[in-house]
C-alpha cells in the first residue's frame, strides 16, 4: 500500500490566491521530504528539500517566498503556492526516504494544480 | 553533480516481446544505488527495479530485468514479454544517499497491441 499520501490530488485556483499540498508519511517518520514539479512529458525537477526542524533547502531558481515550505512534523510537509499564478500551473509530487529498505524514494500520487 | 542520462525519448514494442531501456549515469563513487521507476498515465511513480552497485549480479523482479555495467557506467532495464499495462515513462535514477536522488529524463514506452 501507499507509504506517502499527497493531498489534495488536483486543486484549481484563481490567481492571486494561495493553495497548500500536504505530503504525509504514512508508516515511518521522514526527517526529510522531497518537493518536484513535473511539465507534461520531461522528468521531475527538485525544488526543495524540506528538513523536519530546520529551513527548507531550495534549488537554484526556485522562488522560496513564492513556494513556502513547512516540514511541521516527522511526518508532515507541506507546500504552499502563494499568490499563484497560471504559469505556476502544473504537476507536483513529494517524495520521502524511509531509511530501512534501501529504497530511498517513496512518492505521493501528485497534485495537479491549475491556475486560472 | 551527478549525470543521469536516457538516449532514448521514446520507444516502441510489440505486446509480448522484449524491449530494453537505455540508461547510462556519470559519478566517481564506488558504491551508490540504481533505480528504474515507471509513471503510467496516473502519474504515479512506481519503482520497477533497484541495483546496488556493490552487487555484481543483476536485478530480476519478475518480466523485469536489469543489464548492470559497472565499468561502462550502464543501466538497462529489459522488459520481457510486454504488456498493455506496461506503457508508461521509465525514469532511471541514481542515488548515494537517500538526500541525493538524480533522475534522468525519461523515456516513453508505447506497447503496440
């Protein structure tokens, strides 16, 4: 069964508003979590690694203000899109490593955002 | 960082042959981890296979299977006996350590029924 829950699976908003995704760990704790966008048919671009205490580390590029990141628990991070936009519109999925299988990536299903 | 890259943007096979996914990866660690994950339309990501680098013999999970070149820096993935439901994009993927996770970009596969 899923090990990583994302929420919500797809959310539309007008622009100028904020919308929050929630990545949970399911059956272990995840001091770490994963933050990707995906355009239509390339691979998944990291955006930020969210540390459970600590700032949030952003790729290069990557607006901080813009995607605020919040790592509130062992099992808990979220991703808030402020004052979105339509190009903000797309794919994004967390990610957590469960340290015990040697399988480091355990995704969420996604959450299809669209901006209008 | 490290390099992780799939030649192939998409491919094509016949359902219940044989198909392999290229993928070949650059890095100057000796022991690291490789993945092959497949996102069907869904888009979820569901990993298919895994190697780890100190193990010489090759991955097999069922129809999957997977050609090792350690030297070469190569990381095919062989799909035998296709089907329908194996239509997806399969991203290969190199670890070291679970905070550094590299994919590379991707390669469509069609089963042509």
């Amino acid at each position: 069964g899923a090990v990583v829950s994302q929420h919500p699976s797809w959310v539309i908003c007008k622009s100028g508003t904020s919308v929050k995704i929630e990545c949970r760990s399911l059956d272990f704790q995840a001091t770490t979590m994963f933050w990707y966008r995906q355009f239509p048919k390339q691979s998944l671009m990291l955006m930020a690694t969210s540390n459970e205490g600590s700032k949030a580390t952003y790729e290069q590029g990557v607006e901080k203000d813009k995607f605020l990141i919040n790592h509130a628990s062992l099992t808990l991070s979220t991703l808030t899109v402020t004052s979105a936009h339509p190009e903000d519109s797309s794919f994004y999925i967390c990610s957590a490593p469960r340290q015990t299988d040697n399988s480091p990536l355990h995704f969420g299903n996604g959450t299809r955002l669209t901006v209008t | 960082a490290q390099t992780v890259t799939q030649s192939q943007p998409e491919m094509s096979v016949q359902e219940a042959e044989t198909v392999t996914l290229s993928c070949t990866y650059d890095t100057s660690e000796s022991d690291y981890y490789l993945f092959w994950y497949k996102q069907p339309p869904s888009r979820q990501m569901i990993l298919v296979i895994r190697q780890e680098a100190y193990k010489q013999q090759n991955a097999t999970e069922n129809r999957f299977s997977v050609n090792f070149q350690k030297a070469a820096k190569s990381f095919s993935l062989k799909i035998s006996d296709s089907q329908l439901g194996d239509a997806a994009m399969y991203f290969c993927a190199y670890s070291k350590t679970p905070d550094q996770f590299y994919f590379g970009t991707g390669t469509s596969l069609t089963v042509i029924p």
